[in-house]
C-alpha cells in the first residue's frame, strides 16, 4: 500500500485532529515501524519529543515521524518528514487503523453453542464458545474463540471479549457448618458489562451472589484477571494484567490499577486513584490517591 502525505493529513483532519506537516511532500509511506527499529517509507511515532529533543535523535529522512507540536523551530531536523499534532499516539494508532488493518469479518462460527437469541447487530462470536440462555449480547460486539458465558450475563455494544475468557462461574465463597465442613454459598445473580469494555485474554468474571457483579462502560481488563462475586467496576477504569478484584471490592470511575494488583474483599478504591504495580489493597483507598506496596500505602495525597 502507498499512502500519500495529503492523504494521511486528510485523515487526521477528518478526526479533528489538528496537524502541521513540514518535510517532502512527494513522501509516500508504504508501512509502519517502531521508533527503536524504523524502516525505510515507514511511519512511526516519537513520544514526549519535547523532552528528548531532535538534536538528541538521529532521525531518517525515509521515515515519517508523529511528534507533539515542537516548541523549538532551532532543531535542525528541517528535512525531517514530520507531522506535529497534540497526541501523536493517538494519531499514529488511528492512521495504523485506517490504513493498514483489514474490519474484522462479522461471523458466527458454527462450532460455537450459542442457546440465547437475544444477540444484537453486527456481533461476531469465535470457534468453540458457549453461551448460555438468556445472555443479552448488544451491538458490534466481538466474542473471540473458547469463550464461555455460564451465566445470563449482559454484555454492552461495541465490547470486545477475548479468548479464553470466562464469565458467569461461581466464585469460591463458602460458609462453615456445625460440622466445621465447607459448605458452597449458591451463586444467585449475574454479571453486567457496560459499554465499549474490553476483557483481556484467559480473564474471569464471576457472577453475583445477592447482587450482580458490574462492570461500568468504557472499563479495560487486561490479560489473566480476575474479578470476585459481587464486585463493582465503574466507569472508565483501567484494571492491568494479571490483578484480582476480590468479593465485593468498590473500583470507583477512572481508577487505574496498575498490573498485578490485589484488590481485598469488600475494600473500596477511589474516584481517579491509582493503585501501584503488585499492590495489595487492605485498606480503602480515598479519591485521587495513589498507594503503593504490600499492603498498599499512600505515596501521593489527593491536591486540594
């Protein structure tokens, strides 16, 4: 594929992304690289340049460069085929989309038990998933292979739910009898997904006990996680890999849990607080806090 330089800046413009080219206007970009390993007609991104500074950066003139608007025209790179523009990342990722990804084929694999008719337009479901009777499934949604849905969940349009997930399996919540003997709690309710929710790769989310578990819109749940009975994720939060979300823990909107996170039963974490790398939460963690360690620990105070 050669793409022209009107071409992608046209792009850009029909996003409302506002751009500035400078370089040759006869380049074509014929690919995509990473900054570390460029290639030659390729385009690519450079984040924070600001701070790295072009004359730090031996840069190519067969490659073109997204960058954040320079605040410094003295770079010395005027040859540079560069377009500014406020996210560059954003920017990179959205040309990658358009120009280089084919539309995923909207397809319902055959091989795949599917007992609910309650499926909305334009979703895709993937070799070897099961889906139980009264799951509602919204529009555009993407259902990748080996998925397994026990429950009468509700998935949210435009949510993409990866291989190997699991939704709607009980959780291991017992009760000691008078014979000290574990005894299973009966899992009653269900699992609610939002919006535009993405669910990484081998995750679980398991269904309710006396309330549903919840997964608010615009949520990010990365590859091995796991989410308890009862939990409540609210909107745009972002959960890394590999963290659990324990019984009843509270994530309030645009929480970030950073990967390898233990959440605690019943704990609650803020509004936009951040929960550091391999933490565990024991304590309820306040709005727009960051913590930090085992157990988790406030390494930054909400401003006032």
């Amino acid at each position: 594929m050669k793409i022209s330089i009107s071409e992608i800046c046209d792009y850009l413009n029909l996003l409302g992304v506002s751009c500035r080219y400078t370089g040759n206007s006869g380049f074509i970009v014929e690919g995509y690289c990473d900054f570390a390993e460029t290639e030659t007609n390729c385009m690519t991104w450079i984040k924070n340049i600001n701070s790295i500074g072009f004359d730090s950066l031996q840069l190519s003139d067969s490659v073109l460069y997204l960058v954040d608007y320079i605040e410094s025209k003295e770079t010395g790179c005027e040859n540079i085929n560069v377009i500014e523009c406020e996210n560059p990342k954003e920017a990179f990722f959205e040309l990658l989309k358009h120009f280089f990804i084919k539309s995923q084929i909207i397809k319902i694999e055959n091989d795949s038990i599917i007992e609910t008719h309650n499926i909305g337009k334009d979703v895709s479901i993937g070799h070897r998933c099961f889906i139980c009777e009264g799951t509602v499934i919204g529009n555009n949604v993407s259902i990748h292979h080996n998925v397994i849905i026990e429950t009468s969940a509700i998935i949210g349009d435009d949510s993409i739910i990866w291989s190997g997930v699991v939704i709607g399996g009980d959780s291991l919540n017992f009760y000691k009898n008078k014979m000290n003997m574990d005894v299973k709690v009966p899992q009653l309710k269900n699992v609610i997904i939002g919006k535009n929710v993405e669910v990484g790769t081998n995750s679980c989310i398991d269904r309710g006990c006396l309330v549903d578990t919840v997964i608010g819109d615009n949520v990010k749940i990365g590859n091995l996680c796991y989410i308890a009975h009862n939990s409540r994720i609210g909107n745009n939060v972002f959960v890394g890999a590999n963290s659990m979300i324990l019984g009843g823990a509270v994530i309030s909107d645009n929480a970030y849990i950073a990967p390898g996170s233990i959440i605690m039963n019943h704990k609650k974490v803020g509004d936009s607080a951040t929960v550091g790398l391999g933490s565990v939460v024991m304590k309820d963690v306040q709005d727009k806090n960051t913590v930090l360690g085992i157990p988790a620990k406030i390494i930054k105070m909400m401003s006032s």
